[in-house]
C-alpha cells in the first residue's frame, strides 16, 4: 500500500464514518498511539473536505492501561493522552493502525471510559490482520489482510517514519543469543518476497568395491626324525 491507497483507503472510511453516524456533530475521533493519531489527524481532514464540519481529534496513550505492562519493563516509556471535548453523550470513534489481537483496543476502551460515558464506541482501523484474541471486531476497515502467526504488518507515516507504507513482513528470530558483554539482539523484520522453490542437491554414489581377502601362506611343517 503505498501513497495513493493510503489516501484513498482514509477517505473511503471518512465518508463510511459519516454515512454511520449522521450526526457529524456528535463525533469525537481518538487516535491510539502513535500512528493511530496522524491517522485520526487524516480521517478529520477528510470529514471536512467534503462536509465542512471540523470534527474534534483526542489522542490515547494505552501504556498504563496494558495487560503486559509488568512483562515490558520497570520503567515503561508512557506517552501524552489528550482529549479536549467531553466524551459523555458523543460517538467516539477509535482510530488505529493494525487490528491484530484486540488487546491494545481493549486497553483503549478501559482507558476511554475514565473520561466519561460515550453515546456509542466505535472503532476504525487501517489495516484488520486477524489473529483476534479478545471478542473485538473493528466497524471500519481500510483493508482486510490475512496472515501467519511469523508474520507482521508494518505501517509507516510521514507525520512518524518519513515515509508512506505499508508491507507485509517476516519476522526474523535471532537462532543465538548475544555473547557475555554485548546487548541482546533485537529480531530482524525481513520483507515478505516470492519464496523460491528449493530444488533438493543430489550427490553421486560412491560406487564399492568389494576387497577380496588373500589367503595367507600355509606354514609347512617338518617332522622330527
């Protein structure tokens, strides 16, 4: 997905946003960190293009709100949540990136209803790779795209990375770990290419040759006279 198609892919889930909701008045988009926000920045942009009504964009930082927060570290690196407009009474539509097990969604809402009680929740995301481990299903959907357990999606954004893409990925696991003295390797993330096929190497057979035992020499024995 390169340029093109992230634009037309968010302004295809701004006008399905707004065909949903026809009160324009009443959405709040929230964007998860990180991309999810320059996503929900993109997604408001659009809305206005072509309705011209500005609608509000808070932000989320779900840090604190994980269920693995023990497991990544003493001091986790906790980002800025910032939601301007009251969310009692109005749609809140979540914004992210990637869909993949529901929990990072779930640490969102939990999060999201300490500001208040929304009219209705509602989720967008740009990409859906399955793979769900809480009973979450996204309501807006940029694309749909199946993977394995080994594999990733990278999204990459101009406000974030410098660059617009999105591409399936391997994930490369370290076979050793770093020698006495030296940080851990952290896992390489190869692109997914056409695989080819491996043909099998055959060797040529050693032909064996059979040794033939030489018979060894009788010794003759004299008689005693």
């Amino acid at each position: 997905m390169d340029t093109v198609q992230l634009r037309r892919t968010v302004t295809r889930i701004a006008h399905e946003i707004v065909e949903r909701n026809k009160e324009i008045s009443e959405i709040i988009l929230v964007g998860i960190r990180k991309r999810g926000v320059p996503l929900a920045e993109r997604i408001a942009r659009a809305i206005e293009k072509f309705e011209g009504i500005r609608v509000p964009v808070g932000s989320l930082d779900i840090t604190l709100y994980r269920d693995d927060i023990q497991m990544i570290g003493p001091n986790p690196v906790i980002g800025h949540t910032e939601i301007a407009d009251d969310v009692s009474d109005r749609i809140v539509v979540l914004v992210d990136d990637v869909l993949f097990t529901g929990r990072t969604v779930r640490a969102a809402l939990d999060e999201l209803v300490d500001f208040g009680r929304p009219k209705a929740i509602q989720l967008a995301v740009l990409i859906d790779r399955g793979h769900r481990e809480y009973p979450i299903r996204a309501d807006f959907v940029g694309k749909n795209v199946p993977t394995a357990n080994r594999e990733t999606i990278e999204v990459l954004l101009a406000e974030t990375d410098g660059e617009e893409l999105v591409v399936l990925c391997d994930v490369v696991e370290e076979p050793e770990p770093a020698p006495a003295g030296e940080g851990p390797k952290r896992a390489a993330k190869a692109p997914k290419k056409p695989r080819a096929k491996k043909t099998a190497k055959t060797k040529p057979k050693k032909k064996s040759v059979a040794k033939s035992k030489i018979p060894s020499p009788k010794r003759s024995r004299k008689k005693r006279g």
